[in-house]
C-alpha cells in the first residue's frame, strides 16, 4: 500500500500486510485530526519505508504510555502514530493513502469518548476503550 501527504513532501509504502484497521474516537485522535474519529491502519514496522521531513509530536495514551504522531513538517498533514506501548507496528491514517478503498475498518475504539454529534456503524464490533489483545 502507497500513500502520502497533502503537498507530496511525504510518501510511505508497506510491503506487509495490515495488523489492525480500526477508527480511533478518543479525544485526542479528535483534537489532532479536528475530526470526530481517525480511520487508522496498523501495519509492521518492517517493510515499511518513508520518505521526507516527518514531525513527531509526543503525547500519553491512556494506558500512560508516549504516542508519537507524525505530521508532514510543510503542509502538516496527519500521517503516522508511533506507540510505545506496540514498538514492532506503526499506524498510518487511512485517508492518507493513494487509494483509500484499501481502508476496511474492522472496529471501533475508545467509543466511550465519541463526540455525541457522530454516527458509529453499529455492523462493526465497539470497544469502550483500547484496542482489544492480539
Ligand atoms: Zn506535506
Ligand atoms: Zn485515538
């Protein structure tokens, strides 16, 4: 799968598989994506290559562990998440890639924290909170 930024500076590629694909609606996937939710896809850090100036910025997730989200340094587009808590996958928006048919959400997450204006697809499976085991 290919995808990349708004202005181009920033293009990825993954030779692997997805692990997880998933809409993430806790608050602070809100306040970064200005979005009620972020359609994420997990994908192993190996056989995945990026390419140009990537930003991270650090925060807690809830289980107090650093996220670090990665943003495109000139247009600022939202591309990639790095956990700390999961170090062998690193997550990458779905709307960011080249064909974003090749997105297919399987759950929801952290449901518990959904903005009340948003529409959850009742047909995928809802956790209150994290991503469930593997
Ligand atoms: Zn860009
Ligand atoms: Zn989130």
């Amino acid at each position: 799968m290919n995808g990349g930024c708004l202005c181009g500076a920033v293009r990825y590629k993954s030779d692997a598989a997805p692990v997880y694909q998933l809409y993430c609606h806790c608050r602070d996937c809100q306040k970064v994506s200005g979005s009620a939710s972020a359609p994420i896809i997990f994908f192993p850090v190996q056989g995945l290559s990026i390419e140009g100036q990537v930003t991270y910025y650090e925060s807690k997730g809830s289980s107090g562990k650093s996220i670090y989200r990665g943003f495109c340094s000139k247009c600022g587009s939202q591309l990639f998440g790095r956990l700390e808590r999961l170090p062998d996958l690193l997550s990458i928006r779905a709307g960011t890639l080249d064909d974003p048919a090749a997105f297919h959400p399987q759950v929801h997450i952290h449901v518990s924290q959904a903005a009340p204006w948003e529409y959850i697809d009742p047909s995928l499976r809802s956790f209150p909170h994290d991503v469930p085991p593997r």
